[in-house]
C-alpha cells in the first residue's frame, strides 16, 4: 500500500502474515493530492497541490523525480495513457488537457475545454 501524508511524503505500508513494515520511500515537499500507477504497475505517478507531477518507480528505490511543473494554472489530475508507461494525460484547474511524454516531459497537445474543472 503506498500512501501519502500532508507533508509530501510517500509511504509504502508493506503487511506480511501478521507482521507490517513502513517505509518513506520519498519527500517532495509538497502536499500530494493523487497517485497513479501505470498499468504495468512499474511507475507512479504523484500530483501535489501546487499542480506539480512527479514519477517514482518503486523497484528502483530511488527519489520521486519531478516531470512537470505549472505553467499558467495548476495540474488537478493526471494518468498514464495505456497501454504502456510512456505517455500522460493531465488536467489543469483552468480546462487544459494535455498528453505529455514522460521521458523528458514534452507536452505532446493539448486541447482546451474552455470551462474551470473542479474535479
């Protein structure tokens, strides 16, 4: 189970027969609002509060590393577009959808629904 805390950090809550173990697996800084695995489970997306997007792979261990950043209005959601882990769709709060790349964060198009989206 990986969840987040209001401070930015990502846990993973491992539970093996009656024994459970807690990791920090990352520190954004950041309140995150959602997490997202790929499809094939081996990337996670993590949207904070301020509309940045992050990816962690968790067999790698590593840092969360950041792939985009607001421009002009903050990111409320995004997704990985299957199949595979390449690309993303994101939303921002001002109706910009927006299909990215993720190996370098190269927004790939966007179309605006000319409407605020609150959810």
């Amino acid at each position: 189970l990986y969840f987040s805390a209001q401070e930015g950090i990502l846990f993973f809550y491992q539970i093996k027969d009656l024994q459970y173990e807690i990791k920090i697996c990352a520190d954004i800084l950041q309140p995150i609002s959602s997490l997202v695995f790929s499809p094939n489970y081996a990337a996670l997306l993590l949207v904070t509060d301020q509309g940045t997007v992050y990816t962690y792979k968790p067999t790698h261990s590593g840092e969360a590393v950041k792939l985009l950043d607001t421009c002009s209005s903050c990111f409320l959601a995004a997704d990985f577009l299957t199949p595979g882990d390449k690309y993303c769709v994101s939303v921002t709060i001002s109706g910009e959808v927006q299909v990215w790349f993720l190996e370098d964060g190269t927004c790939l198009s966007k179309l605006s629904l000319d409407i605020e989206v609150c959810v």
